[in-house]
C-alpha cells in the first residue's frame, strides 16, 4: 500500500516533495525513511523532473526522528526488518538524497529539528519562511549530531561555530540562521512556496545535463566523505543510546520535563 508520509506533485519539469505527517511535525519515522528511499530512486529514473523542491505539510519542516514511535514500537511492529535496512546506516535516506544529481531546494516552512536540519543541509540551497526555526537538538537528547550532520554543518558554517552549536543544541531563528550561512533567503510565510518554485522552474528550464554535472562535480568529493561519516555517526549513536543519558533524555521527553544528565 503507498506510504501517504511523503506527497509529490510534479508538472513544469519540477517535483514538489513534502513531508507528511503534520501532526507530528513531520517527524521521521521508519515508514516516512522507505518512502523517502523509494521517492529519490524514482526521481533519479524519471526524465522529466529536472529540479525539486522539499517542504513540510502543516505548521513544521521537519522535526527529526519520531522519538515516541520509536520508543514504543508502534510503526511496523509485525514487519521483520530486511537484509539491507539493518546493514545500511541510519542516515542512508540523508545519503541518497546527497547523491541525487538533480538540484534541492530545501523550502523550509516551520522547525528543523535534528535529523530535520540534516535533511534541509543536504539540499543545495535553502531558503526559509521567517517563522522558521533550526535547532541542534540531539545534545538534549543525550545522543550525537547524525544523518550527515557531524559532516554537513562545519562545512557550511565552520567548525567552530557548528560546535558551539552542537555542543549547546540552541535554537536560532530564521533571521539568524541567514547571517550564519546556514540558509540563501528568508522570506514571508505566504512566498516560500512562489519563491522556490520561481528558482526551481529557473533551473527545470535551463541545460539540464550541464547542471546535473556541475552538481556532481560540485559533491563528488564530498559524497565519498559524507558516506564515511554517516557510517562513523552511525556507531556513534548506536553507542550513545545506550547510556542512561540518551534512556534519562528520552524518558524526560515524553514526561515533558527537563533531562538530569550524570555523564553515565
């Protein structure tokens, strides 16, 4: 049965993509992660799209991994996992969309959150509703930066300043995330859509071979480091999940308190 997490519309050479689960934010949970695998493999294959656009349904972009669901198990509960959902590493859906040759724009509507604002880094432009937030939240939750994130952010902001990021998981504005790099243009609410749609018919109706080439001439580089760190992230987290820091923040998060974190 098709996954209703993820919409598309295309026409004019572009495809719209948006995240579909608004009462969620558009948390990420493992049916939204196939979906998503499945969407890029046939966005790759299909001749007439020529840009995309990514946005979110509803009041969020993207608010990261869906915590409760996988806390409690509710997704997929009788579906035993396949060969290569247990090889591949949690941020692989981040990955393929990095290796995707047709440009991204990433039409960030609301909250960024987590893996969310890896998803809106992997895109090659980001532009912003000025109600939009960002926020580095996997420190809160005991866990490290993943889905590229580790890899993604020092690029576009520097080291230093994507630390203090990570390391804090403060919130910034849209206005702020503009001066810091992290986003191209921020805009009003009502001409995010217009706005990237104007950008991505610019690009759909240009030399299409040429721009995909730039574009992989552009990450070549960078997939085969990305991919790396996915991998790296992967371990990383696999090992942090198990502390009683990760187990506090998570219980913390769905008793809506504040996490006690002892270093353990």
């Amino acid at each position: 049965m098709p996954s209703t997490s993820l919409l598309i519309e295309k026409g004019e050479g572009v495809a719209m993509v948006t995240l579909n689960r608004p009462d969620k934010l558009n948390a990420i949970n493992e049916d939204m992660k196939l979906a998503f695998l499945e969407l890029v493999d046939s966005i790759r294959s299909d001749n007439e799209i020529k840009a995309i656009i990514l946005t979110g349904a509803g009041r969020g972009f993207c608010s990261g991994a869906d915590l409760v669901s996988q806390t409690v198990g509710i997704p997929n509960e009788d579906r035993e996992l396949s060969r290569q959902e247990i090889s591949e590493p949690e941020g692989i859906f981040i990955f393929r969309l990095a290796m995707l040759d047709k440009p991204v724009i990433a039409a960030i509507n609301g909250v960024a959150a987590a893996a969310g604002l890896s998803l809106a880094l992997v895109c090659d432009i980001r532009i912003a509703s000025v109600d939009a937030k960002f926020t580095p939240m996997w420190v809160k939750r005991g866990m490290i930066a993943d889905a590229g994130a580790t890899y993604l952010l020092p690029k576009l902001l520097g080291t230093s300043k994507a630390l203090e990021l990570m390391y804090t998981g403060d919130t910034i504005d849209a206005v702020t995330a503009e001066k810091l790099g992290l986003v191209n243009k921020v805009v009003a609410k009502d001409q995010l859509i217009p706005q990237a749609r104007e950008i991505a018919l610019r690009w759909a109706r240009g030399p299409s071979i040429a721009i995909e080439l730039m574009k992989r001439a552009v990450y070549n580089r960078l997939r085969n480091e990305l991919e790396s760190q996915i991998y790296f992230e992967t371990t990383a987290q696999n090992i942090c999940v198990t502390t009683d820091d990760c187990q506090e923040a998570v219980k913390a998060f769905l008793e809506k308190r504040e996490p006690v974190f002892k270093g353990k």
